[in-house]
C-alpha cells in the first residue's frame, strides 16, 4: 500500500488552500467591493507581486468586474476582494463602484414595475 494520501494525484498539481493565499485574512480594505464593481490596473506590475496577485492584476488591463475575477482565477469572492484590497492599497489597481457609474433606479419605480408584473 502507498504512503501517498488517495485525494493526491499527479495531475492535481499543488494545493493551496485560499486562505493561505491571503496569510489567515477576513477583512481588508476590499471587504466593500460590490460584485459588479469594475476593476482596472494601473501604471506597471512591481516585481514582488505574488502569483495570484500578478494574475489579478493582468486581468484587469482590460476593465473587468470582481465577479469576473473571482470566475477566472477560481477563487472565492471574498479571497478576491481581500487582494483586491492589497493590491488598490498599494495603488496598482482602480475600483469603480456601479453607484459612481450612474443613478441607480428608485424604489418607488421598482416595486411599481414588480406590482405590475404581479397584475399580468
């Protein structure tokens, strides 16, 4: 029998799990970065940047929204958001807020629309 765990194979690559990415951390200053934000890099990658964070930050040379981010690293949102955090403290990347893109619809017009539907 081997010694070698069953959940390890050689196409599994190495594991690492996504809090270790982010050394333990819950909160940062991304902790607020609704889904839809859109995040852009700015200026030149400095070389100390750590793979996840290199991957981010190429990504986003085209605007692109966390949710996006967060599907095409295969990360959690809130392991995302966390570096997302690092990196615009540091001032490599821009988040745009869907609130500072445009007025968002009033309630009053949504709840009529929502009794409106319900009447058909």
């Amino acid at each position: 029998m081997s010694d070698t765990p069953q959940w390890l194979d050689e196409d599994a690559g190495p594991v690492v799990r996504p809090y270790a990415l982010i050394r333990g951390r819950t909160r940062s200053s991304g902790d607020n970065f609704d889904l839809i934000a859109t995040v852009s890099a700015i200026g030149d990658p400095p070389a100390d940047l750590n793979p996840e964070q290199l991957l981010i930050y190429r990504a986003a040379r085209i605007p692109i929204s966390v949710a996006d981010l967060a599907v095409e690293l295969d990360l959690p949102v809130g392991v995302v958001r966390v570096m997302l955090g690092d990196l615009r403290d540091h001032g490599l990347i821009s988040v745009t807020s869907p609130s500072a893109a445009g007025s968002r619809p009033n309630e009053g017009i949504l709840k009529e629309v929502i009794n409106g539907l319900r009447a058909l």
